[in-house]
C-alpha cells in the first residue's frame, strides 16, 4: 500500500496546514527526547571526571582521556573481539541452518511437516529466561561452561529466524527450482545455487538482526562464561562500574564503545532493518 | 531411480506410480536432513530443558551437581516463600504497567509518523534508534539519569516542582523507573509493527469516512481501532509474554537495582536466577521457572482462546 500525499481540497488547506505543523513538531520534540538518552551517553563520554554532572549537554573540556582508559587500563580490546567473533560466528551458523530449514519446511514435502514445522514455531513464545537454569545444567553436563562452544552454539537455534525464511520462501515463485529439477539437479544443488542467491536480501536483513542480537545479549554470555578470558562486551560493562569504583564518564566511554558499532550499522542498514521488523508482525 | 524402485514392493505393481514414488522418497529424506540441524538443536537446547526444569524440581541440587530426591518438596517451599510471592507480585505489576504503556506508546508514535514523508523516515529511525543498544547500556545510562539530586531526571522534575524524588532508590517508583527505561527501549520496535498494520488498512476507507462527514477521532475509533484488531493482538501477545518472563527486564533489573531497594523490583526470573546462581539452588529455581511456564501456557491459552485459534482473523 503505497499511499501518495491525500489530495487536499483547498478550502481546508489552511486549516489542514496548522494541524500539521502542530502534528509536525509535537513529532519532533518527542523524536528528540526519544534520543536524549544517546546524546546524553556520547556527551559524558567526552566529560572529564568533574564536568559529569554538570549541566551543559556539550562538554565544556572536551577529552579523551575516557576513551584511552578504557581501551588501555582494562582488557577491553579482547572483550570487543570475543563479542565479534562469537557473533559473526553464531550468524553464519544460525543463517546456514535456518535457509536450509526454512527452504524444506516451505518447500520439500514430507510427511510430518506441518507438525514438525509448528512444533519448532512453538518454540517462539520461550525465550531464553524461562530456561536458563536448565539449559546451564544442561551445558554444563555438556562440559560446555567457559568454552566458547558454550557461547556458541546455544545461541544458534531461534525460531524467529526460521519462520521469517519459511515465509520468504513460500513467497517465491517455483519456477525457477522446477527448472533446476527439470535440469536432474539434486535438492542440494537447488539449495546451494538457486535457493541461497534468491535469498541475499533477507540474508542480508537477519544478517543484521542476529548480529545485533548477540553483540548486544547479556544473559547467556553472563551465565555460561565466568571466566574473564571468555568474558563479552556487556558482561564486561555490566562488571565495569562496580570494578572501577563508579566513573559514569568511563562507564559511558565503555558503553559508547560499544554502542556506536551498532548504530553506524543502524545508519547504514537503517530501511533493511526497519523493513524486516515491520513486515515480521504477522502475515502468518 | 529405477533401481531404488525395488524397496517399494507395493509402488511395483503400479509402474506409472513407481518413478513418482522414488521421487518423492528423495524428497522426504533431502526435507528430514535440511531441517535436522535445527530441530535437533531446538529440541535439545530448548526442548529438553523445557522439560529438565519439570525434573530438576522435584531434587535438591547442590553447587557441585550432586542430586537428590525430594519430591514436592521445592513446591512446598515456593508456598510459604515470603519473596517469591514478593516477586510474583511484583512480576504482576511490572506487566500490567508495561503492557498497556506499550500499546500506547507504540500506536501513538505509529500514527504520528503514519504518512510516508523523508521527516518521517528520520523521526522513525529516532524511535527505533533505542533499540540498538544493548539493555545493559540502556540500564547504565538510565541509572546515571536517574542519579539522586544530581542526574538529568530528577533535576528537570525539581524544575517542575516535583523535588527530592529518589527514582531508583525509594522502593515505590523504582519499577516504575524501570518500567520506563523498558519503554524506551521498546518502542520503536512496537511502533514498526503497529506501522505494519497500519498500512493494511484500505485508504478507501478513511475517504469514506471522511465524506460521510467524519472526524480524526471517529475514524480512529471507528476504522483504525478495529482493523487493527490482528496487529493489537500480536502486540499484547508478544508484549504480555516478554514482561513476564522478564526477556528485557531481566537486564534492566540486574544492572540498575540488583532487585532492591526492598526486593521491590526483584521479578520472578530476577530471584530464579539469584536462587541459582548465587544460592545454587538449582531444584527450588526450576520449581519456580515451572511455574512461570505454567503461568505463560495460561497467557498463551488466554490469548489462543481470545483470537480464535490464533489466526488474528477480524469479522
């Protein structure tokens, strides 16, 4: 539904116009105080110790000096590398089981599919809290605790994903695999060739999204791993006002470290991320 | 293909029947083998804990993983837990002030933004920039906000004449403080899914509506409330089921009150995780996650029940 500007009849433009103005900035004023809270971090990140409370938005000594702290007095370096390495790890991982998923639940028949499909989908409503006492026995029977298989690979299975690709894959025309099958090209080859170019453009999205969602995950890093060699980014900030005895201008220099990835990549990929949410409501 | 064909002693018979037969055994075990990572990984790292939590409540486990049997022991114990009514109560309260503050927020900066304009693409990409961070710099950030006397929050209120407010430390607005902070986090997220529904609603209508002689008002009530009827229900399903389960009050909580002040901000997945992380007391933390998972079968039920087999239909 794309709607184009409603014609307006020009008797009541006039009064239509005041209404949007109004409209207009009350958007704007919230749309600013929806931020503040962004602004406020990056600005006590440029504080000295004793400007933090002080207040001007704009630091009146500018410094770095939070900064250098932070990336040299503590191991922060490391924590931001195991952040991204677990991430792109689980991503990769989670995107190549759930296009495989996704594809043969909305396209190969077997029997027991749809169950077999809702059973996974059900999964959905249980988020990671209501089994984090379990699932830690669990790992830790695996022998799994402080490993980065521990960190890893319960992270990987997440039925959003999987429903979000079975749709995109119920969407595509079948030509273009029939041709394949046509050609005596076996499932693989169809998934591998046909399948996964088709998909770049949610790939991409979920991409984002799983990235995202395990650069910025607490609790299971928090539980599995307490050893500090193994330690993420948030765990190691959550630790970092009690360990450097409350410094909000180096608690929001470490917090804008870490943040500020994530909101270049929202800059970049702001309409693909928008996009994907928007259309994941329902549609079931 | 011909030869697998043999295995298939009854397709024999029909040999037109056979070729079909084969193709379809191929692609029964190329279906099983491409969903097998992920059911299986779903089964066994959230199926199986799903039920573990039901084993592990009837032991007592101690810290070294030793177990033993008690029976309903840790049920027992739940009934006469003076904090674990504490934080069901206050579990109750963080939902019923989070859920309906959602609804609001999130439909009211849907609507705001509704026209597609290049202001409203970037006022929409403001709403939706909280939530990018991670809810422990949301925490962090809110908590030196809120800092007593000195922090943004409490300075602005003491302009308005509302002084002195403690807002993390004084036990009757601490949840409220960290319902807020969830909000903010959360409501880009509601308003993208609220712009979802939106669109799907026929101009057609609002036209009519309007050469009838209606008003904003009697529009909204009258076509965008009830065509909303499908994207409401997702969003009190989705909105009920993370606040009782804590999915992003967990982190809230954890880093801004620790459950304090007077364990009033302590929800039901705050004190599980206390009771097994730092009392190891793993047999009386699954009792009660049980019994969160009871409590979400009933909100699931309650809302399967309420949108006819959960299809979101409106008639």
């Amino acid at each position: 539904m794309t709607d184009t500007a409603a014609p307006t009849l020009p008797a009541s433009r006039m009064r239509l116009d005041t209404v949007g103005v109004v409209w207009l900035l009350v958007a704007c004023i919230l749309a600013l105080m929806a931020i503040f809270p962004l602004l406020y971090m990056l600005s006590i990140a440029f504080k000295g110790p004793t400007d933090v409370f002080k207040p001007d938005l704009i630091p009146p000594r500018p410094t770095l000096d939070n900064f250098v702290y932070v990336l040299t007095e503590v191991p922060f370096w490391r924590y931001l590398i195991n952040t991204f390495i677990v991430s792109a790890v689980v991503t990769v991982l989670a995107l190549f089981f759930h296009t495989m998923a996704g594809y043969a639940l909305a396209r190969l028949r077997f029997p027991g599919r749809e169950t077999l499909f809702l059973a996974m989908f059900s999964t959905f409503l249980v988020s990671l809290p209501v089994i984090i006492v379990p699932l830690f026995i669990l790992v830790r029977a695996l022998g799994f605790l402080n490993t980065w298989q521990g960190l890893i690979i319960p992270a990987i299975f997440n039925a959003f994903g999987i429903f979000l690709l079975r749709q995109y894959y119920l969407s595509l025309p079948r030509e273009l695999e029939e041709a394949a099958i046509i050609d005596g090209a076996g499932y693989w080859r169809i998934y591998w060739s046909v399948i996964l170019p088709l998909s770049r453009p949610i790939i991409a999205a979920l991409a984002i999204l799983f990235f995202l969602a395990n650069w910025n995950g607490f609790l299971w890093p928090l539980t599995v791993a307490s050893d500090q060699g193994l330690w993420l980014v948030q765990v190691a900030i959550a630790n970092f006002k009690n360990q450097y005895s409350a410094s909000w201008n180096y608690t929001m220099a470490a917090s804008t470290i870490v943040a500020l990835p994530m909101l270049i990549l929202f800059l970049v990929f702001q309409r693909q991320i928008m996009d994907s949410i928007k259309t994941s409501g329902l549609k079931g | 293909m011909a030869l697998s064909s043999t295995s298939e002693t009854v397709a024999g018979s029909k040999p037109a029947a056979s070729r079909g037969l084969t193709t379809r055994r191929r692609e029964m075990i190329a279906g099983y083998l491409f969903v097998a990572p992920d059911a299986l990984g779903l089964l066994i790292f959230v199926g199986l804990p799903m039920l573990l939590s039901l084993g592990v409540s009837v032991f007592d486990v101690d810290g070294f993983g030793s177990f033993e049997f008690v029976g309903l022991a840790n049920y027992q114990k739940m009934l006469v837990d003076p904090l674990f009514w504490s934080s069901l109560r206050v579990t109750v309260q963080f939902a019923v002030m989070l859920v309906p503050l959602l609804y609001v927020v999130g439909l009211g900066l849907a609507l705001l933004v509704q026209r597609t304009s290049k202001v409203n693409t970037v006022l929409r990409a403001m709403f939706f920039a909280p939530q990018m961070i991670s809810l422990v710099v949301v925490a962090l950030v809110f908590q030196l906000m809120v800092v007593d006397k000195l922090g943004v929050l409490p300075r602005s209120l003491s302009f308005l004449g509302v002084g002195g407010l403690s807002l993390l430390g004084n036990p009757s607005l601490a949840l409220f403080t960290v319902t807020v902070a969830a909000v903010w986090f959360l409501m880009g997220f509601y308003m993208l899914i609220f712009l979802g529904g939106l669109q799907d609603i026929p101009r057609e209508y609002y036209e009519a509506a309007r050469i009838d002689g209606a008003g904003r008002a009697q529009s909204f009530w009258n076509i965008t409330l009830p065509l909303l009827r499908p994207t409401s229900f997702f969003v009190l399903i989705v909105s009920t089921v993370a606040a009782v389960t804590g999915a992003q009050a967990f982190d809230l909580v954890y880093v801004m009150t620790k459950g304090g002040p007077a364990n009033s901000t302590s929800l039901l997945i705050s004190y599980i995780y206390q009771q097994a992380f730092q009392y190891s007391a793993f047999g009386y933390a699954s009792a009660i996650a049980t019994l969160l998972v009871v409590l979400l079968l009933v909100i699931t039920v309650f809302f399967y029940l309420i949108t006819k087999g959960g299809r979101f239909q409106y008639d």
